[in-house]
C-alpha cells in the first residue's frame, strides 16, 4: 500500500493561516502556533462585532429619533406610540434619516402622532 504524504495540505492549511494573520503584531503573523490562536480569537471578535453593530445602529437610530422628538415638544415614547396608532408604519432607520434630512416632515409626524393620540 502506498504510503499518504500529507505535507502538501499541511502546507496548505498553514499558508491560509498566516495569510489570515498577515498585518498582526510581532510573533502573531510569523509562528504558525500564534497566529493560529490570534486568527481564530480574530474571528470570536468578528462574530461578536457583527451582532453588536445591529445594537448600535439601532441605538443611534433611537437617539436621533428622540432628539427630533424634543425639539417638537415630545419625547421618544408618546412619538412611537402615537405613530403605531396612526398606522404609520416607518422603521427607526427610515425616521432618523427624516429627523435629519427634513425637519419640518419630521414636525409633521410628530403633530400625526399627537393627534391620534388626543
């Protein structure tokens, strides 16, 4: 039976690593043990990152939305809960993009939002 070689996936499968730790610090794009470690600890914080930028998208959204609210004599709650009773359907997204591009559309919502709410 033949004998199984297997120094080119060895190869192979460093070269990947280290390719994906080129740019680190020291010792960490160099040895392969290392870099294997900060690429894999790398990927924890990606993955980690992409969950928590949804947070934090979400949070600014919120933050702009209130202080559009303020302006207009109202805070963030009363807004949203007037607006659900409007039925109008807009996203946190679609609102803070009004509340900074167009103000007085944004004062027109919040008078919507009052009035159903009255």
């Amino acid at each position: 039976m033949a004998r199984v070689k297997r120094a080119i996936m060895t190869r192979k499968r460093r070269k990947k690593v280290l390719k994906l730790s080129k740019g680190y610090f020291g010792a960490k794009s160099k040895l392969f043990k290392t870099a294997k470690q900060a690429v894999m600890k790398s990927g924890q914080y990606a993955y980690i990152g992409r969950k928590r930028r949804k947070r934090d998208f979400r949070r600014i959204w919120i933050t702009r939305i209130s202080a559009g609210c303020k302006q207009n004599g109202m805070n963030y709650s009363t807004f949203m809960n007037g607006l659900k009773k409007a039925q109008i359907a807009l996203n946190r997204k679609m609102l803070s993009e009004i509340a900074i591009c167009d103000p007085e559309a944004f004062s027109l919502l919040c008078q919507r939002a009052k009035g159903s709410l009255e």
